[in-house]
C-alpha cells in the first residue's frame, strides 16, 4: 500500500510539474509551449494596413487578428497572442510585454470587441489602462503617445506562407521554422519579437539583404499606408 501511495504521488507532481511547465514564461514574456486558440484561418488571410500605423489587420476575418513586426498577433479571451505563421501554433504574450504599436490599434479594428469595449471611441486605442489596472499603466507609462512622423515602416508581409495552405500547411514547428528561415529575412524590431524569432525562425546575417529588397521603395509613405508588400494596396489580390 505504501508503495503505491508513493507511485500515485511521484505521477501527480509529475503532472503538477508539466502543467507548471505550461504556463512558464520566459526572456520578456512568450508562453512556452505553442497552443492552439480556437480561430479558424484555412487559408491566408486578406490583410489591410491601418491607416498611420506600421500595422495590418484581416478585415473580413471574425477576430482581432493583427500582423506587426513580422509577426501576427491575435487578441482572444482577454489575451494577446502571436505567431511568426498564419494559423499558428500560437504563444501567450503577457500584457507588460505587447509592442505599443499593437496596443495603440484603434477599437474600430477589432472585428470581434470584448463587451468592455463598449462605449469607447471607435477612433482610440482600447482603454488597456483602465482594463489591466494602474500597475501595469505605470509599467508602461507614455504606451498612447508617439510620434506618428517617427512611426517604423510596416514589416513585409510573408505573403510566401500564401502557397501553404489545408494540407500544405507545417504544423510541425521545425519545418515551419526551416520555411520561414528560408522565405523571410526581416529583422523585427521590438524585443519579445526577436525572442520569438530567436525560438521559431529567422536567419541571422540574412536579414538585411532581404530588408533592401522587400522594404516599399523610396517615395512611397513611411507608414505603407494602404499597401502590402511588393507595394500593392492590402493583400491577397495577388
């Protein structure tokens, strides 16, 4: 009987030790391992820039479903998530640890609002201070304000993940990694996007020469209003 007492303890902190291992947080705050997070996205989806930001969102999708600094970012069940592909896997990014830019997206975009957004202004940013509390405010103190001559120009969409689509699609995370190593070079700029490529994908040393030949020519608006990459307004009509 003790034997067995001891067998039947040793299983459940192992188990307790795995789910632990779930919701382990690491560098500036992607949840390892990647999930799956309920969203229906067959193939890759129509993607628009918001108008003065350096940041696409999928306007006939049915959820607030985002792509900003080489990554695309989906808010669902009061929590923000990213992935470097389309349809996931996707990683938990803890509320300190979201890029301002996609914070400052204008309620208006998100096809599929929280009953909290109700009654904020369609043209402002969600009221993440008044929604995370004053502690996290603090931590991200100016998080609303910017100037929009200095906004980075939007990244390259990976319009390459387009040719991958139903059975086509890498659900391994390896060969997504190998994929995307090979098709996209961009370099991110913000910190918790370089920690996910450092995880799950970029060449280091090559993306500079894809940035040269992917960035919107000379010219064009800094912000990319209106247009993808290869200078087409949106995505998808390709």
């Amino acid at each position: 009987m003790r034997h067995l007492l001891v067998a039947i303890s040793l299983v459940l902190g192992s188990v307790s030790q795995a789910n632990a291992q779930v919701g382990l947080h690491v560098g500036v705050g992607v949840a390892l391992p990647g999930v799956q997070i309920g969203i229906d996205i067959p193939a890759y989806p129509h993607l628009v820039a918001v108008p003065g930001y350096p940041v696409y969102y999928a306007p006939a999708g049915r959820s607030n479903y985002f792509f900003y600094d080489g990554a695309y970012w989906v808010y669902r069940g009061d929590t923000w998530y990213m992935s470097s592909w389309y349809a996931g896997p996707w990683y938990v990014v803890q509320p300190d640890h979201v890029p301002a830019y996609v914070l400052r997206v204008p309620v208006r975009y998100y096809r599929d609002p929280p009953p909290y957004f109700r009654g904020w202004r369609a043209d402002r940013p969600p009221r993440w201070g008044e929604h995370w509390g004053r502690e996290w405010e603090a931590r991200r103190a100016g998080w609303d304000q910017w100037d929009r001559r200095s906004a980075p120009r939007p990244a390259p969409l990976p319009a390459y993940q387009r040719s991958f689509a139903g059975d086509r699609y890498p659900r391994d995370v390896e060969q997504q990694r190998a994929i995307h190593s090979e098709r996209y070079g961009y370099q991110p700029h913000e910190a918790v996007t370089q920690q996910h490529y450092g995880e799950a994908g970029g060449r280091p040393g090559e993306h500079e020469r894809h940035d040269a030949r992917e960035q919107p020519a000379p010219g064009h608006s800094p912000h990319g209003q209106g247009h993808g990459a290869g200078g087409e307004r949106g995505e998808g009509n390709r």
